[in-house]
C-alpha cells in the first residue's frame, strides 16, 4: 500500500505541476512575452521557462514572484494565489484607454463597432499611422490571429531598440510584418521577424530607415492592451 500511495502522491503532484505550467503560459501570453524574454527577466533559460510550463519542473515561490515582478513590468496584474494554486482572480492588464477610446460610452458598444471607432479615432490622432489585423497564428503568444495591431510612424529621434512590442515593419510595398528593430550603427538597424515560418528567412542587418511603426497597442475580442 505504501507504493501506491506514493505513485499517487507523485501523480497529484504533476498534475498539480502541469497546472500551474499552463496558468504561466496564459499569463506570460497576456504579457505578450516570449519565453526567451521572460527567463532573460527573471535570469533563467528559455529551456526552463519551457519545462515550468509543460509541468517538467516544479515552479518555486522565488520563482513565482520573480514572474509576478516580470509580468507587472509588462502591464499585467497577477496573484501568487491565482498562479500557484488557481484561487482568486485569473490576470488581467493594467489599461490604459486614454489613447484611444475617448468615449466611456463606447466601451458598452459591440465589439465591431468599437474596433472601427477605435481605427477611427486612432487615425485622426496619428494621421500617418497603420492598423493592421493579424491573420494567422505565427506570432504567438506575442500575437495571435485577428489581433489588430496599432502603430503611429514615428522618426528617428523617438526610436526606442527595446520596444516591448515590437515594431510594423514593410517588407514590400503594402505587406508589413511585425518585427523587432535593434540600432547596429547611428545610421543603420537590424530587422528580425516576429513571424515564426519567416524567423530565418526575415532576418536583414545593415537597414537603413528613415521612420518607424512602434506597435503601441493591441486590440483583441476580450481585452485591450496599451503602452
């Protein structure tokens, strides 16, 4: 009988490893963080980001409010409770509607007609800035399909490399692809796709660009999230 119960007890406890792995995973998702960015935070390996959330290894307290620090920098509110034992309330971002959404009425309106209020009012505050839809799901968790991204053009006085993000950026006439931009010389930046079939393939050094299209919000079905 001693057996069984310590099978058991193992069972329970990667079940309970497996659970919390997946609260990480949705949270770290709502912080449009990539394991690599999250693990460089916190100092640990992408590799083990990727083991607390597929429940390979447990997920200590030091680690849980390393990752409840992370994500606060990152505008999302999370419990230890929520994230270690599944009590309370689940994350959710700190917004900030300011930007966009003018009318407090409007937050009450269907989601289509708030979206194209939003393009609307975005537009007329940025006049050269692009909202574009995300039609697949090869940014995730960063971004996922039908997630409109909006970006004013900004010049290159008011470049920032850790955009946390990223940046649109025009890979040929009318077809842009989020992407995060480093400065390689005072005049000259590296582009690095976003899009995972295209990480290798749109990978470029030695740009020049006179303007740029920091992504400074996110609009999905459920939530909105604003830099």
């Amino acid at each position: 009988m001693a057996v069984a119960r310590k099978k058991t007890d193992l069972a329970e406890s990667n079940q309970i490893d497996k659970e919390r792995g997946l609260r990480l995973r949705y949270a770290r998702g709502l912080a449009l963080l990539s394991r690599k960015e999250l693990g460089k935070f916190i100092d640990y390996t992408e590799r083990s980001v990727f083991s607390w959330e597929e429940g390979e290894s447990p997920i200590s307290d030091k680690i849980a409010f390393k990752v409840i620090h992370a994500l606060q920098k990152y505008n999302v509110k999370c419990s230890y409770e929520w994230l270690m034992n599944g009590v309370g309330k689940s994350p959710e971002r700190i917004e900030n509607l300011q930007n966009l959404i003018l009318d407090s009425s409007l937050i009450e309106a269907d989601d289509q007609l708030l979206f194209e209020t939003d393009i609307m009012l975005f537009k007329k505050r940025y006049p050269d800035s692009l909202v574009l839809e995300i039609r697949d799901d090869k940014a995730v968790p960063r971004y996922y399909r039908n997630d409109f991204l909006f970006a004013p053009r900004i010049s290159q006085e008011k470049f920032r490399e850790h955009w946390p993000m990223g940046y649109l950026y025009e890979i040929e006439p009318s077809v842009f692809f989020p992407t995060l931009i480093r400065k390689q010389t005072e005049k000259t930046y590296t582009v690095e796709s976003l899009h995972h079939d295209l990480h290798e393939k749109l990978y470029f050094k030695g740009v020049s660009l006179e303007y740029f299209y920091p992504i400074i919000a996110v609009k999905r079905k459920f939530f909105s999230s604003f830099y």
